[in-house]
C-alpha cells in the first residue's frame, strides 16, 4: 500500500456531497427487486453489476433511475442508508451530509414519509452503532417544475427537524437556479440551509454560480468547479468563505479529467474546496478511493491533503463545538 494511501484511509473525514440513491450497490439493488418482487432485466448479481459500467450521462442516468425502481417501503430507504454509513464507517468517514431525492420516489407513488422516516431510522442506529453522525439534504430535481419543488419542501415541513438543508440536483441544462428562486427563499424562511448543484461545464456555469450566490443565498456550493474562470467570482466566493464540494472521479465522466489541477489551484487560493464522492456505486469510488486517486494522480503533499480533510468539517452544518471536535481529530492525526 502506498504512503498516502495509508495516510488517507486512517484521516477522519467528512462527506458532504453524497447522493444516498448513488450509493445502491448491485448486491442490494439485486436483493431488493427480490424482496419486492420488481422486474429488472438481471438474472444475477454479476448481471447487475456489468450493468453498472457506463461511458456517459445518458448510460449513467439510464441505470440510476432503474435502480431507484427496487426501492419502495420504508425498510428499503432503512436498508440503502444503513449500507452506506457501514461503508463510510469503514473509510473513517466520521461526519457526513448526505442527499437524498424525494421526487425519485414520489413521483413513482412511494410515500415522502416512507423515504424521510427510512433514511432517519438508518441516522439514529448508524449514530448509535458506529458513532458516526448525519444530517440529511433534501434536493429537489431541477428537471422537474418549480411547482413540484415547493410540493416537495410542503411535504417535507412536519419532517423540518429531521432535515438541516436544501439542495438542488440532476440535469442542469435548461434549469438556472432562477427557475427555483421562490423555493430556495421559501426553505430560507422555514430555516432550511441552502446549498445547489452548479456542475462541470454547463453552459453559462459561471453565471449560474453567481446567482446562486447572488440571488439565491446558498451558503455552499456543489461542484463549481467553472468559478476558477472568473477572478471577482473567485474573490466573492473567498469573501464569504462558500464551500465547493468536489469530485474527482465524477468530474472524470464529464470533463475526462479528476480536475486535479483545478483542485489545487482552489487550495493554492485558499477557497474552502473539500473532496466528495457523488454517486460512489455507480462510478465505484467511495470517499478515499476519490481522494488516493486525485493526490497520486496530483503529487499531493500531506498538508494538502490534511486541509481537504479540514475543509470537509470546516464547511459542514453541523455544531460549532463538533466542528471544533472533529477539527482538532484530524490535528492530532496529522500531527
Ligand atoms: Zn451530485
């Protein structure tokens, strides 16, 4: 095993961009459409999985909203949550934000409630069993009406304690954080944090970016990678210390790239830009898979690395005296 390998697989860390949906492995996507009697065109698990290998967005959607079609009662959000946070407890991931989509299940007739109260189940024993903690981001599907959105965020108002925060995912053409404005100041008002997908490479990326500073008021932002091409956007997302949520290996898909340049150049610059996973099953790297890739591949220095770690505690949500916990564990790690 490599030196850095083994430096970051021991590094406590925190995981911020996470798509629960993204992390249904072929094993429990094979035994859930089992379990719940759904048709899908495998005979095995093995089937399963060559079906998880893609070589585009289109390939990669087709197979994400099949898999999201085995998940239907409460036990299976329970069982695909659970799965995750074993695995993050065994990345020495100690703190995560992950999303999660209702509008992927509502919208095929599965209940909010079923999904939300699942999810929480799986928080409350992951916490209890592993000592690892969560909080959960519901994103809204900016393919779909801003009318559904604000559906969504009523529907998700008698679960508000069960939430800390909104996001907003899925194809980005077409759909500006305009379209959701009036969503994003709704959820402001019901004291949601606010945060929004502005992917690699969209066309007008850094316009986007600015309004979802600007207009919207989100306090981080995933991906922003394009923000590098604009010195003042640089500057303004300095000034109010926002968050990037990166990912090397999904960036990999869209741009050919682990944007490992890009990556240090925002550290060079002292954003807070932290490393993340996306949809870990599907593009079958999890957190320190991302991060050993993106600091071989990058030459990256400890410190380098130490201070990815630190931005993804630094930018959470979560408690003022956890931070201050969670940043002094990696400290003495890397001390
Ligand atoms: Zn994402």
């Amino acid at each position: 095993m490599s030196e850095t390998r083994a430096f970051i697989e021991d590094l406590p860390k925190a995981e911020l961009h996470l798509h629960l949906e993204g992390t249904l492995e072929p094993d429990l996507k094979f035994k859930l459409s089992d379990r719940n009697g759904i048709d899908i065109p495998y005979s095995s698990v093995e089937e399963v999985k060559a079906s998880y290998v893609f070589h585009d967005l289109t390939s990669f959607l087709v197979g994400y909203y099949d898999g999201m079609s085995v998940l239907i009662e409460e036990q299976d959000f329970y069982d695909l949550a659970m799965a995750y946070f074993r695995k993050a407890h065994s990345q020495n991931i100690v703190y995560a934000e992950p999303f999660f989509d209702p509008q992927a299940h509502t919208s095929r007739g599965v209940p909010f409630e079923a999904v939300v109260t699942g999810i929480h189940r799986a928080q409350v024993d992951a916490e209890a069993e592993l000592g690892i903690k969560t909080n959960l981001i519901m994103c809204f599907l900016r393919d779909m009406s801003a009318e559904s959105a604000m559906e969504t965020l009523e529907a998700s108002l008698p679960f508000r304690n069960w939430i800390i925060g909104v996001g907003l995912d899925s194809d980005e053409r077409g759909n500006p954080p305009m379209k959701f404005k009036d969503v994003f100041a709704r959820a402001r008002e019901e004291g949601y944090h606010l945060t929004m997908h502005c992917d690699v490479n969209q066309e007008n990326s850094v316009g986007h970016i600015w309004d979802a500073i600007n207009e919207i008021g989100v306090e981080r932002i995933d991906h922003g990678i394009n923000s590098l091409e604009d010195e003042a956007l640089i500057a303004e997302i300095k000034r109010r210390d926002l968050a990037l949520t990166v990912c090397p290996v999904s960036n990999r898909y869209v741009t050919g790239s682990l944007t490992v340049d890009e990556i240090a150049s925002m550290l060079d610059k002292g954003m807070r830009v932290l490393i993340n996973s996306d949809d870990p099953a599907y593009m079958q790297a999890y957190l320190n898979e991302n991060l050993v890739e993106l600091a071989e591949d990058g030459n990256f220095t400890r410190e380098q690395i130490t201070q990815l770690a630190r931005n993804s505690f630094l930018a959470s949500w979560t408690s003022e005296e956890d931070k201050g916990e969670y940043l002094a564990m990696v400290e003495d790690y890397s001390a």
